[in-house]
C-alpha cells in the first residue's frame, strides 16, 4: 500500500519561502516599472525634462551646442535648468532692448561662493552663470515689450517665448570666460563673433518697433563685463550683494539666505543697502533712479572703470553730487552732450546731458553705448523725474 509523500515542517518553510521571495522580486519589478511611468507622465504633465547634470568643460573645448553644457536646454519646445543650478534674480536688471532675462547659477559640487559686502562674490573655479534672453508673444506670435512673468523656467516654452540667446560666463583658472549662444530651433549655438537678429516688438497702445539686435561677441561683452579698466578682468556683473539682497519669485525666499542655507556662500557678514527692486514705488525717487543707474552705467562709471576719465560715478556708492553729473560739464562728450552744459541741471531734465544720452539711440550719442537699440522709456522717465525733484542751481 502507497503511503502519501509527507514532508517535514522545515521543507516546506524552504519552499514557502522562496515562492515568497520570487513573488515579492516580481512584485517589486511591476512597482518599479509603475514608478518609472508615474514620473514619465509627471514630467510630460508639468512641461518639464527629467532634470540633466550640469558638464564642465575646459577653455580649449568649448562645444558648439548649448546643451552639451547640460545647464539649460530645449525638449519638445519645452525649456529646462538643470537641478544642480539655481535661477535668481536681480532687483533692478540692466536694461535689453525689453528682453526678459532667465538668470541660473551652477557651482561645483562642495564648493562656495565667498560673500563681500560690497564687490562681486568671489565664486569658485568651475562656476558657470547663464542668462537667456527672450521675448514674450501674443498668440499672433508678435513679440512684446510687456509680460507678466515671474521668473519660473517651468513656463517657459517656444510657443509663448522667442530665445534669442543664452550668454554663459564660465570661471577658468585664468579668470572668466565669455560665451554667446545663438537659438537656432532646439538648440542654441556657440557664435564666437556675435550676430544681429532683426526683430519687431509690439506693445500695446504704440507703434511696433523694429531693431537690430545685438549678441555680442566675446571681445564685445569685455566693454562691460572688465569692470575695472586697469585690469582688463572680466567679472560678473550682476552677482553683488545689493544686486541679490531680494526675495526671489521662484523660490520665496532671500536669495543671499538661501544660497548660505544651501552650503553655496559662506562668510556672510553685514549686507550693505539693498538696491531698489524695479518698479517697487514704495521706495525713495532718489533710492529707484541711483539703482538703475547702478546696474546700467556703473559698470563703465565707477572708480576703476572704462569711463573714469569722464569723472562721472553712477555706481551705487558715496560719490558727491557733482561727481553724479550735477552742475558737472562734460570733460570729452562731444555731439554727446547734445548742445547741453552739465550733465545734471537741477530741476530740469530737458537741460540735462544724461537724460539726452538715455533718450537717443544714436550710436554715436546714446549711453549706455552697448546692450541696447531702443529707449528704455521708463527708465528715462524714472530718471527725468527724479532730476527734476533734486534743488539747486548751477552758476
């Protein structure tokens, strides 16, 4: 007589075990594969690219494609900043022909920005900063002068903006490079000589204007960016601290703090005054005007800069007023004082040299001489207004 197989208590624990195992490995496989797809849809839900890991490269291997940097780049007309960058802003921007401007920063993994009150940030070897210039559209596809954007990248995308170009400032050994990078389709490409780009801007209420944009070439961007003359170093322009001192947009937080709380600035010290966010009238006339000015003129108009020689200061520090051009004439302005005597003549902006150079876009009179086609008119009313506050007389 056949008696049934028994098996002991102990074999049977093997195998429940192992089909245990294999089920739980099957399991996993299936929620992973989920997984994947969950994020999948996620990204192509919000408008975003999977987040891209940001390549250093050496001076002698500049590529030609933008997104071989892996800090910006386009997907399906979608723009993308890499996760291990940073976008900020600046309380008051330098003013571009009306382009918005997308502003990232990337530093090398476990390294730090030195904080100095008053000069740039000392930021380390392998730093790169990125500004991408665009322009809004209407659904005409005209390009505006006016948006209401906030700064998030995440909307960015080809069929609301026009990239004209990316310009990349890239910490070497030797010091700073820069980069321009031309949009062409999905890409934008390495252009060494600069280019122009004719576009038409409409704005409501006024006539479209028509212009020759200017990207730079890499000789170009030195007549602003070697900020001291004797030098000739290129430097950042925008990373000071009265330029970041705000809150920024995209993250809600103090872009200083933030950057220290992240490990990415050390030795913050006292802040020196915070420049005036642009368009914030609950500041001081003087505060708004001395700040644009700042970020437009003061890197040529400081104490070491390429336009010392006129004796004209505009960057934001303690300077007389006759060094701001009050009751000052013009030591070699030529047709660029416009038949005026003083740079600044209280009370009346229409007598003024500064306010003349603002309001033309004569290449042979306007200042600033480079970065712009176009009047900035509300820059020049910010500044005629506030020439026309300031008392006195000049004898």
């Amino acid at each position: 007589m056949n008696r049934p197989t028994v098996r002991s208590p102990a074999k049977q624990t093997r195998e429940q075990r192992v089909f245990v195992e294999q089920a739980q490995r099957r399991a996993k496989r299936v929620a992973n594969g989920l997984a994947t797809l969950l994020v999948a849809l996620l990204f192509s839900a919000c408008g975003q690219n999977a987040p891209t890991n940001v390549t250093f490269h050496a001076s002698d291997a500049y590529p030609e494609r933008l997104s071989d940097w892996g800090l910006v780049s386009l997907d399906s007309g979608q723009l993308s900043v890499s996760d291990q960058a940073i976008v900020y802003e600046l309380n008051t921007p330098l003013f571009s022909d009306y382009a918005l401007k997308l502003r990232t920063l990337y530093l090398p993994e476990g390294t730090q920005a030195q904080f100095h009150p008053e000069q740039t940030l000392a930021l380390p070897v392998g730093s790169v900063i990125s500004k991408t210039f665009l322009y809004p559209k209407n659904t005409s596809g005209q390009l505006l002068t006016s948006s209401g954007w906030n700064g998030d990248p995440n909307t960015i995308n080809t069929a609301d903006f026009e990239l004209v170009e990316t310009r990349l400032m890239v910490r070497q050994t030797h010091g700073w490079d820069a980069l321009p990078y031309v949009w062409t389709g999905d890409d934008a490409y390495l252009q060494l000589t600069g280019t122009i780009r004719r576009l038409t801007l409409a704005s409501d209420g006024a006539p479209e204007q028509t212009l020759n944009y200017l990207v730079p070439s890499t000789n170009q961007c030195a007549s602003c960016h070697a900020t001291n003359h004797t030098t000739g170093e290129l430097q950042p322009i925008g990373i000071k601290a009265r330029h970041l001192d705000r809150t920024n947009d995209v993250y809600h937080r103090n872009q200083l703090e933030h950057w220290a709380e992240r490990g990415w600035l050390t030795n913050v010290s006292s802040k020196p005054q915070a420049n005036a966010v642009w368009g914030d009238t609950t500041q001081t006339l003087e505060h708004q005007a001395r700040s644009y000015l700042d970020i437009n003129c003061g890197h040529c108009h400081n104490a070491d800069g390429a336009a010392d020689t006129s004796g004209l200061l505009l960057d934001y520090s303690s300077h007389p007023m006759s060094a701001l051009g009050v009751c000052k004439p013009p030591i070699a302005a030529g047709r660029g004082s416009g038949g005026h005597l003083y740079g600044i003549v209280p009370g009346h902006a229409e007598d003024s040299i500064l306010s003349f150079r603002l309001a033309t876009n004569d290449p042979g009179m306007m200042m600033p001489e480079l970065g712009r086609s176009l009047v900035h008119t509300q820059g020049l009313t910010l500044i005629n207004r506030w020439i026309d506050s300031l008392e006195g007389q000049c004898l």
